[in-house]
C-alpha cells in the first residue's frame, strides 16, 4: 500500500510539472473545460424556444382528430400548466437582462398587453373553465384565443427580441449558458397557473412565485390525480 501511495503521488507530481512547463497544454485543458462546460449548460434562448416547439406540439396534439374531451381537458391543463412555468421562469430570468440590454420598451412590449398579461388573463379564464361544465366548444375557443396570442408572443421573440439581444456587445455564450441554468433553477420553483394579478418583475415575482407555487402544485396533485405532467 505505501509503495502503491509513493507511485501515485510520483504520478501526480509529473503530471504537474508538465503541465507547468508546456503553457499552450495548459490552456488547452482550461479551454476543453471550459467547452465542457458549455456543452453542459445549453443557452437559454435554445432552451426557451424547445419549450416553445413543446408548447405547439401539446397543442397540435389537442387539435388532432381523434381527441375526445376528456383528454382535451386533459391537455387543456397541461399546456396552461407548462406555460405557466415556462412564463414564470422568462419573467424572473431572461426578462430582466432584456430590460438591462434591450431596455425598458423591449422588456414591457414582452411583458405587457402584446406578451405575458394577455396570456395569463385568457388562461386565467381557461383556468375556471371545464369541458363538462362549459362545453368542449367554448373550452376550445378560449384556448385557441390563448394560443393565437401565444403564437404571436412567439413569433416576437424568435424573430425579432432574440436576435437583437444575442447581437449585442457581452452577449456570449457564456453569458447565454449562465441564463441557461438560472432559467432551468427559476422552473423548480416556478408557479404551475396562471396568475394575472402577480408581480412580474424582480424581486416581487421571486417572492409571489416562492409563495404561491406549494400552494399550485397541491391544486395540481388533485386535478391530475397524483401524476402532474412534466415536459
């Protein structure tokens, strides 16, 4: 054992010293670590436009052919959940650094009337709905009101916010990744409905969001009987 220990620590130490007298190996270890590391955090713009591909897909799904009520109802709840998350964590995330870059119209057009507001009101209203008691029509037409603005908070986004924000100065990927894994952190969380009435801006909504959501997920274990939905 002590000879085993005496060659481990021999190791060790040539190891070190050629590491210290080849700089350029040096930083070739500090850069694999580093791409390493970025590989393992995905950006949080790729991560918000997958939630985004998942949020048409459940809906696509909803419109399909072969859907009966039930398990429209079904899927009714678990996009308004899924956006719910989703919302929560942009708002506590990646708003916030729109409005330090972008600045404060840019951070409100997202937040406001033509983003956030509109969809959390629609799907507060889709919230106290069922299909047994409203019918699968007017559940239906109130989603799709939902999703209409969805899309277009979407469209904004992808093609007009995210690009100007990834073009500016700072805007790396490394700064990208960091958002990525704050944005994964916010969504463990994260409130599971839709709550017009929050604060959705820093530090307000942390604490509402923290507040509320034990309190969303006890809702949630009774009305998906146990099982709530992950995406």
């Amino acid at each position: 054992m002590l000879l085993l220990r005496a060659a481990t620590a021999r190791l060790l130490a040539s190891s070190a010293a050629a590491t210290s007298s080849a700089p350029g190996l040096s930083r070739l270890a500090a850069q694999s670590r580093a791409m390493a590391t970025t590989m393992d955090s995905p950006s949080i713009i790729s991560m918000i436009n997958q939630d985004h591909s998942k949020f048409k897909s459940l809906w696509n799904e909803y419109q399909g052919p072969n859907m009966n009520g039930e398990m429209k109802q079904k899927l009714g709840w678990a996009l308004t959940r899924e956006i719910a998350m989703h919302s929560s964590a942009e708002e506590e995330v990646m708003y916030p650094e729109v409005r330090k870059r972008l600045g404060d119209q840019a951070a409100d057009t997202l937040l406001g009337h033509e983003g956030h507001q509109t969809i959390k009101e629609l799907l507060s209203e889709l919230d106290r709905m069922t299909v047994e008691r409203h019918g699968e029509a007017a559940y239906t037409a109130k989603l799709k009101e939902a999703m209409d603005h969805l899309y277009h908070h979407i469209d904004d986004e992808e093609n007009k916010f995210w690009p100007q924000f990834s073009a500016l100065p700072g805007v790396d990927a490394d700064l990208l990744s960091h958002l990525g894994k704050k944005f994964e952190g916010a969504k463990a969380h994260a409130v599971t409905r839709p709550h017009a009435w929050a604060p959705n801006k820093p530090p307000l909504n942390v604490i509402a969001n923290m507040a509320t959501a034990p309190l969303d997920a006890a809702a949630d274990m009774w009305r998906f009987a146990g099982h709530p939905p992950t995406m």
